[in-house]
C-alpha cells in the first residue's frame, strides 16, 4: 500500500492544486464576512417633548456618539457610506421612573450587514419638579470683608430651577460670583448663576434649567454721614425743649457716587413733642432720601432722646454798675439809688439754676454823651444762649458827667 503512494507522488501533488483552485474561485472564499465596529455614530434623542409632557426626563447623562460591531462581506464594508449611517433612541413610549434599558434602532446600514451588538442603552428616568431659590451674592477672600459692608442688590432675587428630582432636591441656594472692584466705585454686572447645595458645595447644572440663567448685581459704595432727628410741636405751656440727642449719631449709607458726593445727613422720621412736660424718648425710623439705600448691618431706626424742662424765673441782685465808654476829659458818677438792682432771668430750669450771678455784668453806656445829669438805661452782658432778661429794677439810673 506504501509503495503505491509512493509511487504516485506527482498525482499527490495535482489532487492539492486542483483543491486550491476550486477553494479560490468559491464566491465565499473571494469575499469572506468580516466583523468591525462602527464608532462614533450620531445617537439621535426622539420623543423628548412627549417625555417631558409626562412629566418625566432622563437623568443620565446621554452620549452624542454610539458604537456597536457589525458582520458583513468585505466588500460591502469598503463600500459602506458612515456619514448615512444614524443611531435613533426613542424616549416617546417611557411612562415610569427608574433604571431601564432602552433600544436603539439603526438606520442607515445595508440589509446584508447583520448587527451583532445588542443595540440597547441603559438609562435613569425621573420625575420633573420645579424650585424657587434664593440668589447670594459670592466674593473673594479678600473682597469679602469689603462687600459685607456694601450695600448690594441682585436682580432678581429668587430664580427658578427645574429638573430631575434628585437634583433639584439637593440645591439649597444658588449665587453670583461678585467682582472686584475700587471700593469707592459702583459695580454693575450680569453674571451666571451657580447651584449649590447645603453644604455649599456647586452643582452640576447641565440637566437643570435655570430661569433665569443671568442675574444683574449692583454694589454701591459707602458713606458715613450723620443722623438729624426732625422734632415736631410744642411742649405743654411752662415747658421747654433744651435739647435733642440721637443714638446712634452717624449711619453708613450707600448709593451712586454722584448722589453719595452731595449726602452729608439723613433725617429721621417725625416726633412730635406736643404738651410734653418730660424728657422723652422714642424709637424712629430713619427717613431716607430715594437712590440712598443702608448699609449692611445699619439699623433702619434711631432712639431719640428729647430733652424738656420747666421754665422758671430767678431774680438776682447787684450792689454797683459799670459806667462804660465815658468820654474823654469827662469824669461820670452814678447817683446812689434807694435799693439794690435786681434782674429777673428765665429760662430752663437747670440752666437758670447753674448760672453762677457773678458771671452776668450789669452796666450803662456814656458813649457820645455831654456834661450833665442823665438817665440811661440799665443794660446786661454774659447772658447766655437760652436764657432771657424779663426784668430789670429799676430800668435805669441817673448819671453825673462833669
């Protein structure tokens, strides 16, 4: 048996030939099936608005591209066209929350190309709610002392987020990250909002919608100016206002630097005093001029102290009068009157009580006068602010000029 083959080498030989040519002159053989992957398909998102009706939307954060592997001849993958080639995911029919995959349907590919991915994707799917929060104003470690005594307005001040339930829930406030600026100077800028939860730490904001998404901060600079305290009526009859005290006596303002220049006071509102026979004291709002706005951690009221006291009348006496401006060359003495001059003071009553006598002087003015006996009358000097003279004794006295 060995020697025959042996013998039939050349027709060993033949039978591989023939069994080369007919394996590659096979249809199959000259273009076999290949398996390759398609990346980076288009992933189109269908059926958005009817999930949003629902109330729903997906949580997850959705790819633009897809990929996914295919079997076919080789020359039908030299001859695909990609760019035609789309990946289509329809959301329309989603009617629950929670993990679940959803299929992706392939448009584009040739009937004789066989997917061989299983073309799904998972995704999360959430209840819609919707927020008001509050917009804080954000500076830099070293503007923040700075703006804590700048008054500051945001507009506006509440803005709504709408969303997945899971986020929405977690944000606390959302902020605008103030600039820096001349301290002296009016800042003005519109800024992007920043979601943050109660931790203060920022949020990713990509599937939240924020309306809106821009708030206008202005930041006005500083003044410290006085507070004036508007008093209105009269005391009861026999009384007197003496004084007026404001605690706290300065405030810090703000407002544009124009109208900031030309503030040097704020006024209170208006006490009324009326038949007060005490001192009294109130608490008033301050009354602020418009475009002039309180610093932060300025109190918007005042306690006034108004000062009342009792009028009162004292009588004191003099034993002699200065003869004032007598003219040269002349000599003047004034006749010995029958009893002391008495002057009648009135006022308040501690004021009329701690006026010390030996500080008023009484006299009579000789000036542009002649040789002779006259009568001039009896003035007073060193009266002081608040008191009045409603009597003197006697009116005048008779003088000497020689």
């Amino acid at each position: 048996m060995s020697s025959f083959f042996e013998r039939n080498t050349t027709l060993k030989i033949i039978s591989i030939v023939i069994a080369l040519i007919l394996w590659a002159t096979a249809p199959n053989n000259r273009d076999p099936l290949r398996d390759i992957s398609l990346r980076d398909i288009p992933l189109k998102i269908d059926g958005q608005h009817i999930l949003s009706e629902n109330g729903l939307m997906v949580s997850s954060i959705l790819p633009d591209t897809y990929n996914f592997d295919i079997r076919s001849k080789g020359s039908t993958v030299r001859n695909l066209d990609k760019s035609k080639i789309t990946a289509v995911m329809d959301l329309a029919e989603i009617t629950k929350t929670g993990e679940q995959d959803i299929q992706i349907e392939i448009n584009g590919l040739p009937s004789n190309i066989e997917i061989k991915t299983d073309t799904k994707i998972t995704i999360n799917v959430e209840k819609i709610i919707s927020k008001i929060v509050s917009v804080m104003p954000k500076a830099s470690d070293k503007d923040r002392v700075e703006l804590g005594k700048r008054y500051y307005e945001i507009n506006p001040q509440f803005i709504e987020i709408r969303g997945p339930e899971s986020i929405i829930r977690t944000v606390a406030y959302a902020q605008v990250m103030v600039p820096s600026g001349n301290k002296d100077a009016k800042i003005e800028r519109s800024l992007a909002v920043e979601l943050l939860n109660e931790d203060d730490d920022i949020l990713d904001s990509e599937l939240v919608s924020i309306e809106p998404e821009y708030c206008v901060i202005t930041v006005l600079p500083n003044k410290v100016v006085r507070v004036e305290a508007v008093i209105t009526g009269k005391p009861a009859d026999g009384f007197v206002v003496v004084g007026k005290e404001v605690m706290p006596g300065e405030v810090t303002v703000s407002g544009d630097p124009e109208i900031l220049d030309a503030t040097e006071f704020v006024q209170t509102e208006i006490m009324d005093v009326q038949g007060a026979k005490k001192d009294l004291v109130r608490e008033v709002n301050l009354r602020l001029q418009e475009d002039i706005k309180l610093s932060p951690g300025q109190a918007s009221s005042v306690q006034i102290l108004v000062r009342i006291e009792e009028i009162i009348d004292r009588q004191i006496s003099f034993d002699g009068i200065d003869l004032r401006n007598i003219p040269e060359d002349l000599s003047a003495q004034a006749e010995e009157i029958g009893e002391k001059i008495t002057i009648t003071l009135r006022g308040p009553k501690n004021l009329v009580n701690s006026y010390k006598p030996e500080d008023l002087k009484i006299y009579t003015d000789l000036g542009n006068t002649s040789r002779g006996k006259r009568s001039y009358p009896i003035l007073v000097d060193n009266l002081p602010s608040g008191l009045e003279i409603t009597q003197i004794e006697p009116e005048s006295i008779n003088v000497i000029i020689k």
